[in-house]
C-alpha cells in the first residue's frame, strides 16, 4: 500500500499519530460492533480486542516502524526496556463496556513514552464519537457547587474507594473504563478519578497524558510520580483531579493510607 499525496505533504507528529490510531481502532470497534450482531458478550469483547490490536500494530508498523510497543493485546516487545520510545497502548478499555450494546462507556488508549516521560497521547471514545489529544487541551467547565463528584466503577467500586467517597462527603458516579473515567474530569461530568482496584501501564498511560496535556496532574494515590515502560508493567492505582478539589482529595487519602 502506497502512501497517499497528503500523506507525501503532510508529516503527521507523534501527537497525530495518537489520535490517528486511537480514532482509527475506535472506528474499526465500531464497524464491528455493528456488523457482528451474531456474538455474544464474550466472543465479542474477543473479537473486538483482536480487530482493534491488528488495527493499532499495523498502524503503528506504518507511522513508527522504529518504535517499540508495550500493548495489553500484544505479545511483549524484548525491544521495549531499552528504547528511547514505546508506545503504550489499550487496543479496548472497557471490553465489558464494549460488549454491552449500546454502552457507550468504553475506550481506546494511545501513548507514546519517550526517555522517562509521557510525550503524546490520546483517549477515543469511539461511540461518542470523541478523541481527547494531549496537545490540544481545553478549558475545564466551571464546577458547579456541591459535594466532590468522584468516578466510580459501575460494577465493582473496590472497599478503597467507596471509603474515600465516605470521608469526602462525595457523590459517587458510575461508570464504565479507566479512560472514560479520567476524561469525565475533563469534561466536568466528576471532580476527580480515584483508583486503587489494580491496573497495568496501559490503562492509565494515555489517559495520564491526555490530563496532563490539560494542566492536571495526575500521581498515584501516595502522592508519588507515575512511572512507565517499566520491567513489570502494573501500575495498581491513580489519581486524576481538578484543582479545586485535589487538595482535600489528596488529605482523605493521606489520611487513610
């Protein structure tokens, strides 16, 4: 396959090629979703984790053939603990989600780690037809008064997190992916995204990137740096916070670790 002239004019940055392949998996999901009404929950959630792998390796073949790749779909990458630069990726975050048409509440996660830090990175939601890019941020909507509006797992919101809630006073939302989740601070639906229930690298890494590119700044629920492309990739917990609440988020959790 040739490239196109646009292609020949046009050198897409790494923050095009996030959201390039983040939208371009979340359609694919989409196509699927929608032409494969013969599978059930579970042979979707497969099907889907497969489509938006190939999609997501391939196109990451294309753009970047010289980058490493850290992906939950994909087999480990030996290349990825000594490059410069690894792409984290969440080929289907929220398969559950996923499954459940026409949940609309699952994602697909694109970042690019580079010498230490996270550089680019985007969050599509694909049945919302949205994709948050690290380089484009936008204003925070003005938070409306009340109680701290804290995300929670729609199924299964862990003991920690249901005590955090309890301290705070805080109103708890359900919903379903991490993605979704940490965009819902973007998008003023929940004040902060507090999880302690066990997550990998690629649960948290574009989702990290995209808030960080929006003036947040994201920890884990001590307090301390996230830290990726690591030897073993699970990173258990995260914080994603608006300002104005961060700071008595940060004292219930102090308090309760």
């Amino acid at each position: 396959m040739t490239d196109s002239p646009l292609d020949q004019q046009h050198v897409p940055t790494d923050h095009d090629v996030a959201a390039e392949v983040a939208t371009g998996a979340g359609l694919v999901l989409l196509g699927l979703r929608a032409d494969r009404s013969d599978l059930d929950g579970s042979a979707l959630k497969d099907a889907g984790d497969r489509a938006a792998q190939d999609h997501i390796a391939r196109m990451l073949a294309r753009r970047r053939p010289h980058d490493a790749v850290l992906s939950e779909e994909g087999a480990e990458d030996p290349r990825r603990r000594s490059a410069a630069r690894v792409w984290i990726v969440d080929p289907l975050d929220g398969t559950r989600e996923f499954s459940e048409r026409p949940r609309d509440d699952w994602a697909v996660h694109v970042a690019l780690w580079e010498s230490g830090r996270l550089v680019a990175g985007a969050v599509a939601l694909p049945a919302r037809d949205l994709t948050y890019r690290m380089d484009r941020p936008a204003a925070l909507p003005a938070r409306p008064d009340g109680p701290v509006r804290l995300a929670v797992s729609r199924s299964r919101p862990p003991s920690f997190v249901v005590e955090i809630a309890r301290r705070l006073g805080a109103v708890t939302v359900p919903m379903g992916s991490a993605g979704v989740k940490a965009m819902a601070v973007l998008d003023g639906t929940v004040d902060a995204y507090v999880h302690a229930g066990g997550q990998y690298e690629w649960d948290s890494a574009a989702p990290v990137a995209v808030a960080t590119g929006h003036g947040l700044a994201p920890t884990r629920v001590d307090g301390s740096p996230l830290e990726y492309n690591r030897d073993d990739p699970w990173l258990p917990d995260l914080v994603v916070a608006r300002p104005e609440v961060l700071g008595v988020v940060r004292e219930a959790l102090d308090r309760l670790l």
